[in-house]
C-alpha cells in the first residue's frame, strides 16, 4: 500500500491531528482536545513544534509531533529536546507500515535539526514495541530511562504536612526557584523558565498550583495540579492529577502537603478525594509510600531519549522529571 507522509505545520493543523487523536486512542485518553493541544503546541520556544500527517487514499490516516521543550542535563548548559509525541493511527489503517513511517519521518526531522527526542510509550501499550522496532529499523540511537510509574493517594483535608504549609497560586512561574533547586545527576531535567511556567495561565483545563514552604527552609517545593476530564467504563468523569510534582529532596510530609493541596476545595464547590500523578519526579518509593502514593497497575510510561548522534551526551542519561504532557 502506498501512503504520502507531509510535514506540517502545528498548532495550525490542530484541528486535523486533534480529529486523528480522537479517533485513535482509548477514550480515556484525554489529550485529544483541540483547546488543550493548541496550547501544548504553543509554548514559548525558539523551536516550532512539527507535526507530520500520513495520508491513505488521499486522506489523513495517521499524525504524530515533535514539540520543543527546553531541558537541562546536569553539568550542562540548557538545551532544547523533542517531544515525540501523539503517535496515532485511524484504526482501520493498522498493521500497514503507518506507525513506523511516522516514525521514520520524525526521527529524520529531530536529526536535521540535531535535536534530541525524548518519548514516552505506556508500558506493556502497542506503543512500546513500535518504538522499540522503528529504533532498530531506522539505526536510531537511543537509551531507555528510568520509568513514569502511575500514583494515586488518597487527598486530605487537614495538613498532614507537620510544618509544611500550603500556598495556592495561579502563577506557575513561582516555580521557578523550586526549580533552581534540583540537583540529580544523570538526569534530563525540565529547565523551563519563566515564560514557560507563565505559559500555564492560559492552560484551558482548570488547573492551580500550590506552593510548599517549611517555616525555617522557605520553599521546599510545588505542584501544577489540573482537573482532567477522563472517558471511562464508569462514564464520562474528572480526576485529579498533580501535573507536575517538583519535589527536591522530598519527604513523606512534603508528600503530604501535595495531598492536603489536592483535597482543597474549588470555586466551584469541586472537591476530590483522590489525586493521580504519572510522575513524581527522583522522588525514592519508600518516601513515595511513607507520604501516601500507591502505585497503580496502569499509567505507567516507558521513557526513551533518542539522538542521531551517537555521542551526544543526552543518551548518557538515567532518568527525566519532563513530562509527557
Ligand atoms: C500504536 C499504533 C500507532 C501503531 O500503528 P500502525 O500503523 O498499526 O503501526 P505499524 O503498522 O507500523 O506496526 C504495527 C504492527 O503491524 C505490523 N505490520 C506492519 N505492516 C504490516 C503489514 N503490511 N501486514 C501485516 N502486519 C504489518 C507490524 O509488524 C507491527 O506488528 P507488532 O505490533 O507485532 O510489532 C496504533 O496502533 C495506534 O494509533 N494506537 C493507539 C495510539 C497509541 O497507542 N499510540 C502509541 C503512542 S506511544
């Protein structure tokens, strides 16, 4: 079977991958609204986020992305790398060639820009094996990172955080000096900066971020936690889920702080008794469990960082707090 592949330009064809995502992923995904992706494609950076469509027959079939983020390797200076993401195909135009033509033409795209990718693939999910074979196939360099495990924890109303109190902000960009503080070798970080973090205020999902201070140490740490609006076996639901955790040397109080944070209360009157989290950052599993995390059988993602050549110095990498979406 013959397929065209074409390069696009994104957020512009939004509206075309946003159909394909749709119609591609479990319904419990819900990265498949246009407002949510116009804005994940549209963060500041001096790299444009490319798409590329697959057609079939003339007609789109299959998208997948590259969006720029811009990272920090420890001892380096800060870079950008690729998010390869949003591999999708029609369903009735599987086991063609599709995925892995997509692959092929956005790996050609991240090495003539010398950009690194990194991807995220659920674990034990058709993605895994499809990007572990286009790899292979297509001579790509790359390293398998630590794995994205899925949390959940039960939400509290009171502070069980000891001294650590809670602060809600609409500013990501107060962030910003938490970030300053991480310090893991080995590690691919998420290095944005206050443009990046501001970029937030227009996120289209309700969302707020909350502050973690000790009285005696200042800020310990923070959370972006966003209301997602899953499709489940249940019906139609929002959960919870602590987007970005940011948690240098944490403890099970400052975990705690995460719950009390996720179990306030909404403009809305919302509340929610759990809180979800696909990334928790270096954080180590027994501190995980001692501050109320359970690891989920699901939401778990294998990491990949990917660099055509093979001596750059990301593919030494162990680990990345950047997240999948
Ligand atoms: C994962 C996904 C992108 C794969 O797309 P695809 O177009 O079917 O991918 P390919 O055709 O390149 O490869 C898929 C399988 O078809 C097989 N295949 C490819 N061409 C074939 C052909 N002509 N005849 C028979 N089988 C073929 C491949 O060997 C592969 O088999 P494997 O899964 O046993 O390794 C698609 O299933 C999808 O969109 N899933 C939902 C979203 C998702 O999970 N995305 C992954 C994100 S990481």
């Amino acid at each position: 079977m013959d397929f065209d592949v074409e390069r696009v330009e994104l957020p512009a064809n939004v509206a075309i991958a946003s159909g394909i995502i749709r119609q591609s992923w479990p319904p419990s995904f819900p990265l498949c609204r246009e407002d949510y992706l116009d804005w994940f494609f549209s963060f500041p950076s001096p790299l444009h986020p490319l798409g590329v469509l697959v057609y079939g027959e003339g007609h789109p079939v299959g998208f997948g992305a590259l969006v720029p983020r811009r990272v920090r390797l420890a001892g380096q200076a800060t870079a950008y790398v690729y998010l390869l993401t949003l591999i999708s195909v029609l369903p009735s135009w599987r086991r063609h060639g599709v995925g892995l033509l997509l692959y092929k033409k956005l790996f050609a795209l991240s090495a003539e820009r010398s950009i690194p990718f990194l991807a995220f693939t659920e674990q034990g999910g058709p993605g895994e094996n499809l990007l572990r074979r286009a790899c292979s196939v297509h001579a790509m360099p790359h390293r398998e990172l630590a794995s994205h495990v899925g949390y959940a924890a039960l939400t509290h109303s009171d502070n069980p955080g000891g001294q650590i109190g809670v602060r809600m902000t609409q500013d990501a960009s107060e962030l910003l000096t938490v970030l300053e503080r991480r310090a893991t070798d080995n590690a691919i970080l998420d290095e944005a900066d206050a443009s990046g973090l501001s970029h937030w205020k227009a996120c289209p999902l309700p969302h707020r971020v909350a502050l973690f201070s000790h009285p005696a140490e200042g800020l310990l740490g923070g959370a972006i936690l966003t209301r997602r609006r899953f499709a489940g076996s249940d019906g139609d639901g929002e959960k919870l889920v602590a987007e970005r955790a940011i948690l240098p040397g944490a403890t099970p109080e400052a975990l705690g702080a995460l719950r009390y944070a996720a179990g306030q209360s909404w403009a809305d009157g919302g509340r929610f008794s759990t809180v979800l989290s696909t990334n928790l950052g270096p954080v180590p599993p027994e501190i995980i469990r001692r501050g109320g995390f359970r690891r989920l059988p699901i939401g778990s993602y294998r990491v990949f960082v990917g660099a055509n050549d093979p001596s750059c110095p990301f593919l030494s990498a162990d680990q990345t707090d950047l997240n999948v979406s």
